[in-house]
C-alpha cells in the first residue's frame, strides 16, 4: 500500500473562488530545461485523450480560447504554461495514450511530462482528470498508481458529468475509487465536472485558492522550495491539510 503523505497546516472550511485577473500565454515546453522559472505557484492538469481537458481549462479561467479545442484526440503535444493573475501558472500537460501521434513522438512527449511531473520544484497540485462516462480504464488507473508510488500531490476530476445519468456517472465513480483505493490510506480528493454545464469550476479553483493561501501563509520558504498537496479536500468541502516540503523522488518507471 502507497503510503500518502501527511501535511502540517490546517485550514478551515473555505471556498472563496480564485479571482482571475488575467490569463496569459507563457510558452509551450518540450522539455523540463524550457519550463519558464520556478518563481510562481503551477498546477497542472492531465488526463487520457479526449477528456475533455481543454474545454475544462476554458471553463476554470474564464477565457473560451485560452487552451485550444480540437476535433483530435493528443492535440495537446507541448507542456503549455498560462500566467494566471500574474499569480500562479496552470499547465496544461500532453495527455497520454493518444494514437494519432507518432510512436515517437509520443515517448518524447510522455518523457517531458514525467520530468515535469517528478522534477518540478514549484508543482504544487495535479488534476487528474478520468471520463466519468466510462468504467475504470486501465491507462487511468495506471496513471494514478503511478502518481501515488511517487507521492506527487494530486486530486481526481471526473469530467463530463454531463453526458451521462446521475446513476451512471456514481457507478463509474464508485467502480473507480474501490480499483485504486488498496493504493491508499485515505482516497485522493474527488470532485466531479462538467464544462459544458459549468458545473465544478468554484470547487476546482477553491482547491488552487487553498494552495495558495498556505503559501502566502508560509514563512521563508519560496514557491520554488515548496509542494502544496490539498490532499484530504472533498467536494463537500472537508477541510484541506497542506505540507511544505521540497519533493526528491526515486527515479522508477511509468507504467504507461
């Protein structure tokens, strides 16, 4: 069993929306030596292809054309950074498994993002994004079990809410929490969205309004020298727990 980490502050109930001043394009990364500095906040968002990732991005800044929509699944191939509020950035990572892209340039693709994901000092939280209209993929389930053994701070988005029943989308949900919930003493967070409902977006940016309170709360250490986990954050609103610390894990294998 993967061992979560634990966090020191504790914060209370609180939900206060992040107020997106501006979202501006930084750059497209193809590799962790092209990232811009490590003086700002990140949090990133990934998922298998056609999860619907764009459109969530979209939704979460306010900005219909921030990350681009396209017809074909892995359109995303570089690491894309947006400077949001002049605040922190949200990256947007290539998502895994698309088909439509060389063999090659995939595996280059998925090395950037697991340098990223591993090596980034300023990362303070990963959105793991799952299709809520499918059972539990092997891809995804795989994905997190990998995050989990290299105890990179993330939460669980289940997206498209909106395409299936209630009924169906609990089931899936359901069906995916007890295939990975060996892997944990307490389950990830959870929450659930939909862009074209707008539903989730306060809750999404409520788990980055967290993150940063903790850091403006911080003494001494800098963005760079930290990694923010709002690991027990609940879609209900539970309370958030937060540690500092510098993150140095194991070089091991992706299984995907």
């Amino acid at each position: 069993m993967y061992r979560r980490r634990r966090f020191a502050a504790t914060l209370g109930r609180r939900f206060s929306i992040v107020n997106i001043s501006s979202a501006i394009f930084d750059r497209s990364a193809p590799d962790l030596d092209s990232c811009p500095d490590e003086s700002l906040p990140e949090f990133a968002f990934i998922g298998r292809s056609n999860v619907g990732k764009s459109s969530l991005l979209n939704m979460l800044a306010g900005r219909e054309k921030l990350a681009r929509v396209s017809p074909t699944p892995g359109f995303t191939k570089l690491i894309n950074f947006f400077t949001m509020s002049r605040t922190w950035r949200l990256v947007d990572l290539p998502g895994y498994g698309f088909a439509q892209v060389a063999r090659v340039d995939s595996a280059r693709f998925n090395e950037a993002v697991n340098d990223y994901l591993e090596h980034r000092p300023n990362l303070c939280c990963v959105f793991a994004l799952i299709d809520s209209g499918l059972p539990p993929q092997e891809i995804d389930l795989e994905f997190v079990q990998w995050l989990a053994s290299r105890s990179i701070p993330f939460v669980l988005v289940f997206t498209k809410t909106d395409r299936g029943t209630p009924e169906a989308v609990q089931a899936n949900i359901a069906a995916f929490t007890t295939r990975i919930s060996g892997w944990f003493e307490k389950l990830p967070a959870i929450f659930t969205c939909s862009a074209m409902a707008k539903h989730g977006r306060e809750e999404l940016l409520g788990v980055i309004d967290e993150a940063m309170s903790v850091i403006e709360a911080g003494s001494g250490p800098t963005p760079q020298d930290t990694a923010i986990s709002p690991a027990d954050l609940s879609a209900a609103g539970q309370n958030v727990s937060a540690r500092v610390a510098r993150k140095r894990r194991p070089d091991l294998l992706r299984p995907w």
